[in-house]
C-alpha cells in the first residue's frame, strides 16, 4: 500500500543503521511517522518484526504512543488487520508482527523480554544513558535490529547532545539552509576478539519546514517565539539544544498515582479549572490541595471542539458537578454554558499582575505531583519558562505559548482561596 509521509522520514525508511535519533522543533511530525506510519507500516510487512515502544512510565503509553499507533492504523484505514489488548498494552497484526508497550518505571519488567528487533523511545529526553544502553542489550531480534529516540532537544546536558549531535559526522546526508548538518550518519567499529565489530548511528533534526501537513496557525503560534522567548524559539522552531535556565516551576514532579493510591474523591480540596481554547488547546484539569502540595489528577487537553464535543467529554469522564470550576473569565457565553449543564463553573479573578501572583502561588508549593496521566500537563511544565529579552536575560513575565496546560493550572489558585477549596457544598447544608 502507498502511504504519504514526509519527505525526510524516508532516511528512517531507508536505512541500516542500528540506532537513529530523531530530535528537533515542535510540529516536525517526527513522533506522528514512528508511531502513525512506521510502526503499522512495519508490522504489515512481510518480514519478521516484534517492536517495543518504551515511555519514562508504562501508565503514559495508553494515552499517548499506543494511541498515536492504533489512530495511524485507522487513518490507513488497515484496523481489520489488527487487534489491540489494553491489558497488558499490545498490538497484533494478523500476520503474527507485535508492538508491544513498556515503561523505564520498571526495569525488571523489560529484562525479560525476549526476540524485540525494534525499539522506539518517545520523549527520549527523560532517557538516562544507562537506561539507553540497557535497551541496546535488548536488541536481539531476527532481521534488522533498531533503536529509534525521538525528543525535543530542551536539555543541552542531556546525553544524546554529547553523544549524538556533537560528536564526530562520519557522512552528511542533508544540510540547512545555512550549512549546518540536518541529516547524517556516524560509523562506530571496536575490535572485539580480533575482530571489526560495528553499526551505524543515523540522526536527523527535523522542524516545522520538515512537515508538509503542519496547520499554518501551528507555524504562528511558533513564530511568535522569536519575540517572546529566543531560547525557547531555538529549541522549538530550529530545533537546538537549550539549557533549563528560565523554568517557572521548579517543584514539579511526574508520579504514578494509581501506585501511591491516590484517590481523587478522598481530597477535602478539590475542584477544575479550566482555560477555553479552540484553535489552541482547551485544557481542564482535575486538582487537589492538600499540606502544601497540589495534585494534578487529570486532564482533558483538545482543539477544535466545541463547548458541547468538551462537555460530553467530561460527562464521560464523570467530573463531579457540584465541584467548583474556575474557567478563563475572557469568554463568559461558554462559562455560561457550562452553568446550564450542571456545573457549578466561574470566571477566573483576573487583575493588572493576577498572572505573577497565580504563578508565585505555584512557586511556593512544597510539590506539585502530576499524575503520568496527565501527558500534556507535564510536557507543559517542564518546558514552561519566563520570556528573554534580545540580550538573552529573563523577564517577569511566562512565555504565553503552548501554555495552555499551565493557564488551567494558574486558574487553580482561585479554587484553593477558601477554606471550602473546591467543593461547592449546598446553602445551609453542614459537611459531615
């Protein structure tokens, strides 16, 4: 079957190499071909193929790389050639070819596995060396053995920039605009036992220009770095390698919470807070306070849906009514909406620096645990920074791009100020 991916992918497609690493700028699809293309593609063939996809956490995968591969299935309209198990996660073709998911969080889990020919990490940015060459071990499958990492470059001290991207270009195969290389390979040889033992590293940085399906207001929204925060300008739209100088939040930390048994519904304080977004994404997140920690339960992160397509999807996800929302106050008709159906939802306080304070009200928490759930929150924070001036220094104010995430979280200050936090308990009912 012919399937239309764009253009540079086809160095992945192509090659022998036993490790490619594909990092870059925001919207360059790199993530969409492994998981949405490559991976059906792969499974359909012929040939032997038995591929792992492997997350910082086995919980994420469900929503994000094993989602990403069953919707590339179905785009391709080849769903009647596969089955996929949720429990353990896994995607069979009939042909006999598996994708199977596991996560770094338990190390134990992937000793045993056995006959894996292809790995893709996602978000190989919270890989650890150590992690990476563990994996390689793993490699042992029949045919063609492959490793694939794909990753924003946001740490400059991350391994794969020294390893990878500043070492040695054996052979480019494509270069930018201004000469810098975009694609090439590195050779790696050692003599084991007298004898040349080697394989081949393929790496690519993909942005934007790369991606031939981006939506124009996706390129806009990243343009606008350019201004706002060259930094992270650098990183997202020509995808160099940046520091992790500027972070807002330094207490956040990623947790399982189905492991620690952390119950939403057992949290006096609790609410949503919701910031509207159509074109952008429209983020609701299910908070709790509790001893100077926040809790990030979960998330509803989409676009392009309307009031009622978000309603249905919190009615599905059975969010408690009588539970305080606070939503962006900038769009009073869809809180309004909200109200008719149930939901006991309000404006945001808004006022000349409510910004810096929701965000110093952020800052002082001991911690703030995101559930692994919550993909899109913890992608937000880890990558959500003050703006530069044109001399590289910091300003006081947020970058105010793919921040949707964290507007929501900043909304969270308002459902925490009483001490009610965020259950609105009925008029001249006591809480018992």
């Amino acid at each position: 079957m012919d399937i239309e991916y764009n253009d540079i992918y086809s160095h992945i497609v192509e090659t022998d190499a036993r490790v490619i690493v594909n990092y870059g700028g925001r919207d360059s699809g790199k993530s969409y071909f492994v998981g949405g293309q490559y991976f059906p593609m792969m499974m359909m063939q012929d040939g032997y193929f038995r591929g792992m996809v492997v997350k910082k956490t086995y919980t994420s995968c469900k929503d994000s790389v094993f989602k990403e591969i069953t919707d590339g299935i179905t785009v391709m309209e080849q769903d009647h050639n596969f089955n996929s198990l949720k429990s353990p996660l896994e995607i069979k073709c009939k042909n006999g070819n598996t994708t199977i998911f596991r996560g770094l969080d338990n190390p134990t889990n992937l000793k045993s596995i056995k006959g894996i020919n292809c790995i893709w990490v996602e978000e190989s940015e919270d890989l650890t060396e150590v992690e990476f060459e563990n994996l390689m071990i793993l490699l042992r499958g029949k045919g063609k053995q492959k490793i694939i990492l794909t990753f924003n470059p946001i740490d400059e001290e991350h391994f794969t920039n020294g390893r990878f991207v500043k070492s040695k270009k054996d052979k480019v195969l494509e270069t930018f605009e201004d000469g810098e290389p975009k694609v090439w390979e590195i050779n790696i040889s050692e003599k084991i036992d007298g004898e040349l033992v080697g394989y081949k590293i393929l790496v690519i940085c993909s942005t934007y220009n790369d991606n031939a399906f981006i939506e124009p207001q996706r390129k806009l929204v990243i343009e606008k770095l350019k201004d706002t925060n060259p930094f992270l300008y650098e990183v997202y739209r020509r995808g160099k390698f940046g520091t992790r100088g500027g972070l807002i939040l330094t207490n956040v930390e990623q947790v399982d919470f189905d492991e620690k048994k952390l119950n939403f519904r057992l949290f006096d304080n609790r609410g949503y807070s919701q910031d509207f977004g159509f074109n952008h994404y429209n983020a609701i997140l299910s908070v709790a306070e509790k001893d100077n920690c926040l809790y990030v339960f979960d998330e509803i992160y989409v676009n392009e849906k309307t009031t009622s397509d978000i309603l249905e999807l919190a009615d599905r996800k059975h969010l408690e009514k009588r539970l305080n929302m606070i939503c962006d106050c900038a769009e009073p008709d869809k809180i309004i909406d909200w109200q008719r159906s149930g939901y006991n939802a309000r404006g945001v306080k808004k006022y000349a620096g409510s910004v810096n304070d929701q965000i110093n009200y952020l800052q002082k928490f001991d911690k703030i645990y995101i559930n692994v759930k919550c993909v899109n929150t913890w992608k937000e924070a880890r990558a959500w920074m003050w703006k530069q001036n044109k001399q590289g220094k910091f300003t006081d104010d947020p970058v105010d791009v793919f921040d949707d995430a964290m507007a929501a979280l900043r909304y969270s200050k308002d459902l925490f100020s009483s001490s009610q936090g965020g259950i609105a308990w009925a008029k001249g009912k006591k809480r018992g």
